[in-house]
C-alpha cells in the first residue's frame, strides 16, 4: 500500500505529457495548450469521480440511514469505482478542449486515445501494489508454466490469476487497434476504444476474486453497460429521422447481447459442468461481446459526418 501512491505519480504524468508531445508534433498549439489544461483537469474530475461513484452507488443508503460518511473521506482503493474514474478524465480532457479553444472538441478525444489507453495501463499494473484487490482465481499450476506470467503469488505463496495484467493488456491491445482506425468524423475514434475497453472491462470483471458488488451483480459490469448502451443510442439518434424506429435496432441488438450475457452469467454460477462452470462460460460470453463490437462498429462507421 505504501508504494502505490509513488506508483500513481510515475504513471499519471506520462500518458498527459504524451498527448502534449503529439500536439507539439504537428506544431498544434492548441492541442498542446488543451493537453496542458487538461492534466489538472482530468486528476482531480478522475479523482472526484471516482470517489463520488463509488459513495453514491455503494453507500448511499448507509449515509441516508446512519448518517455514515466515512467511505467519503476513505482512501483506500478498494473504497473508488474505476469506470466513474475513467468518465471523469474524459470530461476532463473535453473541457480542457473547450477552454483553451481546440475545435471540435472531440478530436481532443480522438487524440487522447492512446494516452488514455496507457493512463489505464499503467493505472491496472500499479495494482500489483495492491495485494489481493487485482487478483482472481487460484491457478493450479506447476512451477516451470509459463501461465505463471499470468499470476500473481499472495501472502501464502498460492499463485491467482493477475487479473490486473489481462486489463492492461487488453488496454494496451485498443489503443495499438485505435491506430489502425480511419478518421471519418471527429470522435468515432474515441467512441470505438471505449466501447473495446467496456467490452473487455465486462469479459475481465467477471474473472475479479473482489469487486464492487451490489448483491451478485458487478457494479463495474454494469457502468460499462450503460455506457456502452448511451453510445450506440447516441450514433442510432445521429442518423437520418427518415428512418423512424429502425434506426434503433442496433440498440436493440446490443440489449438482446446483455440479455445473453446475463443467461450465460446465470448458467455460468449454476450449471454443474466443469467446462461451462469454468471456461464454456467465460468463452461464450467473449463471442456474445465479439457480436456487440461488430453492431456498434456497423451503426458508428456507418455514418457520415453531420454537416
């Protein structure tokens, strides 16, 4: 616990003075200028949102009850939800454009991507700080596997599965595939990457020995949902009113894949198979998210950009 917070100030600062560094580049004055702004901007929305996510989603009824305001002054990690964290940086970065008069803003985001996708990164691996909290389920393997790149060894020697490694793999995966997209309107890159992050957020959560829970369901699980939901009935509103209520089946497509999610989920803790119980759940769910990835990208790309 003592070392994270040193942790936080290596890997903060970087992935900013990255974004400030493309501006530069392209002798972009503004966008160096909104990167810049953006760095205090994004600590302290990330820092607020996070905590504030975190209280009002867990401990709400507490504070309205009792009277229990202590998980507001807590700073202990377990105590902040990562997606709010995640929401408040990226307002962060589109205020920062709006100040300083980068336009459209959401090329700022577009050009966040990459330090976004690292900022996670590197956010992920400074749980191994952490002790238990990234950790998932014991792995029973033997001393010469190479899988044990994989684990991580807690206090009795017993190797887990390093859940925090998977989640900044698979951050480190979208922003080397955000590279590859093609600019065709002002924010569809950022739109993908979040989307790819809450898909892989919702696969990897599951894999979580300790998580932010309400009852049996994952509250991170949940945000990157939502999120993920607000986006796809964002790009269905963005197309031409001509097409009445069609225009919305993508959304429709993306809640029937939650819906599965949830079944496999449910078969997942209640079948008796080993292979469902242990993997056949966990792949089926990775091809329900694979479909998701592949409608939202359908309805998003497909657009052009409004004049």
């Amino acid at each position: 616990m003592t070392v994270y917070p040193i942790l936080l100030l290596c890997v903060v600062p970087a992935p900013f003075l990255l974004y400030a560094a493309l501006g530069l580049r392209r002798a972009d004055r503004r966008r160096a200028a909104a990167a810049a702004v953006s760095f205090p901007l994004c600590v302290i929305l990330g820092f607020a949102f996070a905590k504030l996510s975190y209280v009002i989603l867990l401990e709400a009824g507490s504070i309205l009850e009792w009277g229990e305001w202590d998980a507001l002054f807590s700073l202990q990690p377990r105590h902040f939800c990562f997606t709010g964290g995640a929401c408040g940086v990226c307002l962060g970065v589109r205020l920062a454009a709006r100040m300083t008069g980068y336009r459209p803003a959401a090329s700022g985001l577009d050009w966040f991507v990459v330090p976004g996708a690292l900022l996670i990164a590197g956010l992920r691996l400074a749980e191994a700080a952490l002790g238990n909290l990234g950790a998932g389920r014991y792995l029973d393997l033997p001393d010469g596997s190479s899988l044990r790149l994989l684990a991580m060894i807690n206090s009795y020697g017993e190797p887990h599965l390093a859940v925090y490694r998977l989640e900044a793999l698979a951050a480190l995966a979208v922003a080397a595939l955000s590279l590859t997209d093609r600019k065709r309107r002002p924010g569809l890159r950022f739109e993908l990457a979040v989307f790819r992050l809450c898909a892989c957020q919702i696969l990897l959560e599951n894999l979580r020995s300790q998580a932010l829970m309400w009852g049996f369901v994952r509250v991170e699980q949940v945000l990157c949902a939502v999120i993920m939901m607000l986006l796809t009935l964002l790009n269905c509103r963005r197309k031409s009113a001509g097409n009445g209520a069609s225009r919305f089946l993508p959304a429709a497509g993306l809640l029937a894949c939650f819906a599965a999610i949830v079944g496999v989920e449910f078969l997942r803790q209640r079948s008796p198979s080993r292979f469902m119980g242990l993997y056949g759940g966990f792949m089926m769910m990775a091809a329900v998210l694979a479909v998701a990835l592949l409608i939202f990208r359908s309805v998003a790309v497909g657009l052009r950009r409004r004049t």
